[in-house]
C-alpha cells in the first residue's frame, strides 16, 4: 500500500510538471520577433576575465567580429589573472576593445560582480550593456539579433542561454540536464510573461543602462552567487524581460571530466536553497520522491505500484526529450535522468558541505558565498 501511495503521488507530480510546460524548448531567439529599430542604439559590452588565457582569444574575438550597425564596444575588466589572459586579449589588436586591471576585490562582493561593476563603471553612457562571460564564444549576429529582440517588446533585459559544451561522455551525459533542471526553477515561458518571474542565463545577457540604474547597479545583487536570475529578477521589477536558448552563443569551457562538472554544479546549489539545511532535506527528499522513487518501483515493484512507477519513469524520460534533442544526444539518455538526478543532489549535498568548511561559492581560487549565513 506504501509503495502504491508513493507511486501514485510521483505520478501525479509527474502529470503536474508536464502540465506546466517547463520542458518545452520553443524559447528561441530563432522564434522571437526582432526588428530593426532607425537607429541603432550604442552598446558596450562587458567581459570580466579571470585566467582566461585559454579562451580569451576565441571569446573576445568573436565579440569583436559582431557585425552589429551601431557603435560598440568591448570593456575587458582583468581580474587579478595570473596567466596572461589581458595579453592574450591585447595581441588580438581589435581597435573596439579595452582592457582594464581590476581593483582589490572588497569585503561583501563577489569576484565576478566586483569586476563586471568596474567594467560598467568604465563603459560610460551607452544604452544597453552586454554583460557576457570571458568562456563565451559569439556568432557575429549575436548583438543585432539580441538587440532586435529587445527592441521588438520595449524590453529592459533580453538572455541568451548559451549553448553548453556537450562532446566528451561526462559532457553528454550531464550537460543537458543542466538546462533541463534550470527550466524546471525557471520556466522560460513563466520569466517571459510580464507578470511572470525574473531569470537571466548569465553567459550573455543585455540589459539596458537606464534600467539597471533604476534597480540600483550591480551594487544591488554585489554578493549573489547565482547572480544571472538574481538581476534579472531585480530588472523585471522595471519592465518585460526575455530569455530563451540560442545556438548563437555557446560556452567554449571545456569540463574533462565528471569532477569539474561537479565542482561547477556545486559553486552555487546551496545558495540555491538559501544556505537553509531545512531546504537541503526537503529538496533530497523531493528529489527521492520525484526522479528515485518511479524506477525503484518500476524493477522492484509488483502490480499497480510496479506500473505507476514505470508510468511515471516514462513521462520523466519523456520531458527530457525536448533538451535532449535541442544537444542532438540520444533519446535513450532520457531513461537515465534518474542517475543523473541523483549525481546532481550530491552536488547539492557537496556544497552544503562546502560552505560549512568555509569553502563555499569556491570559484578561480576564491570562496566567494557569505560567511555566517
């Protein structure tokens, strides 16, 4: 009867999240309408850079090949690199970009929102901002097809969720569930509507000048962890925002192996939940019941519990199917979100544990989350 129960509810919870629509991928730049204002407004771009030099180059050079109509720049604010990065993004010779050294990173900021808060600061008056991250490679469409967007829905925030890098067997096997479990918090639909939530996808994102002052600057969200939904929930205070996928930006960082995703998970699941370890309980237990529970059942359990079980292992294979098509990977990776599943709470347990040791947000050598919280 216990195992009927549980069954059932997971089905239903199953039936619920389906019904949401979380799991679509029509949130495209390709699908969006875009217009072509008179006149192109100035944009400059922002990049804060932390030993980068592996991917400098590719990044900042894909920025300055936008063949965007309107002035534009690029304000490369170099934190504190140790390996050549600003050279590197100096030997490109691009007459768009600067590069600035960051200052001594204060008490209560993040490394990254202290030098992306430099780059603004730096960047002047233009009308939008492009805050984009230094491990991003652009198509040269990218800034007129962003700016065309927001333009189209007077929208003061327009996000693209950058293509992930999906080639080696940790890659294929993790990646896509990323922005999988993102939807799930942050239905791109729901963050699109203009009385939905606010969410950000932070590899690229424009935001206009104006807008981000209104709310308050960086200063406002200067030590968030996840600080992409953070401002664009600060921004969506201020008018419609925009996110959606795109094929044109795509992270070049490659993660080797199943620990460098797990590190990169773990930077910020905890903050996820507030540092709250009453959240940390709720959400393995959530977890157990949502994506452990129908499998379990499905090979271990017998009449109705057995069927609901294998029901709802079927309907959480089928939501992946839309992601797992948009990474071009296997349909039959949607049978494993259950394992997947289980590899993410134990990153979000790896950094609960993490900031009790004081380590928390740990990121280029930096433990960046709030002390004491």
């Amino acid at each position: 009867m216990i195992a009927l129960l549980i069954g059932s509810l997971s089905l239903l919870i199953w039936i619920g999240l389906l019904a949401t629509g979380f799991w679509r991928t029509d949130a495209r730049d390709t699908l969006v309408r875009v217009v072509e204002p008179a006149v192109w407004p100035e944009v400059v771009a922002v990049v804060p850079a932390r030993n980068e030099a592996d991917v400098i180059a590719r990044s900042i050079g894909s920025l300055a090949r936008q063949d965007y109509p309107g002035a534009f720049s690029i304000q490369l604010i170099d934190d504190d690199s140790s390996d050549g990065t600003a050279e590197v993004a100096r030997a490109l010779g691009s007459a768009r970009l600067a590069i600035g050294a960051g200052a001594l990173l204060p008490a209560g900021w993040t490394g990254k929102l202290w030098a992306v808060s430099q780059g603004i600061a730096a960047a002047g008056s233009p009308h939008y901002l492009w805050l984009t991250d230094a491990d991003i490679e652009h198509a040269p469409d990218t800034l007129r097809t962003l700016v065309g967007i927001a333009e189209a829905g007077d929208r003061r925030l327009v996000s693209f969720m950058a293509k992930l890098r999906c080639d080696t067997l940790a890659e294929r096997a993790l990646i896509p569930a990323f922005v999988f479990f993102f939807q799930m918090l942050y239905p791109f639909a729901r963050v699109n509507r203009p009385d939905g939530m606010g969410a950000a996808a932070g590899g690229c994102v424009l935001v206009r000048r104006d807008a981000l002052e209104a709310a308050g600057g960086i200063t406002a969200i200067r030590d968030a962890l996840i600080d992409d939904c953070t401002l664009g929930t600060l921004i969506k205070r201020q008018g419609p925002i925009w996110l959606g996928l795109t094929e044109r930006s795509r992270s070049i960082r490659p993660y080797d192996g199943v620990g460098s995703i797990a590190a990169m998970i773990a930077r910020s699941a905890y903050s996820q939940l507030d540092y709250s370890p009453f959240k940390l309980v709720g959400t393995v237990l959530g977890l157990a019941l949502v994506y452990f529970a129908p499998p379990l059942l499905a090979l271990l359990g017998a009449g109705w519990a057995q069927a609901i079980g294998a029901l709802a292992w079927l309907l959480m294979a089928a939501s992946f199917q839309p992601m797992l098509h948009f990474y071009r990977r296997s349909p039959l990776w949607g049978l494993a979100l259950p394992a997947i599943a289980a590899f993410y709470a134990g990153c979000t347990i790896l950094s609960a544990w993490q900031h009790v040791r004081g380590r928390g947000g740990m990121w280029k050598g930096r433990a960046q989350a709030a002390v004491g919280r």
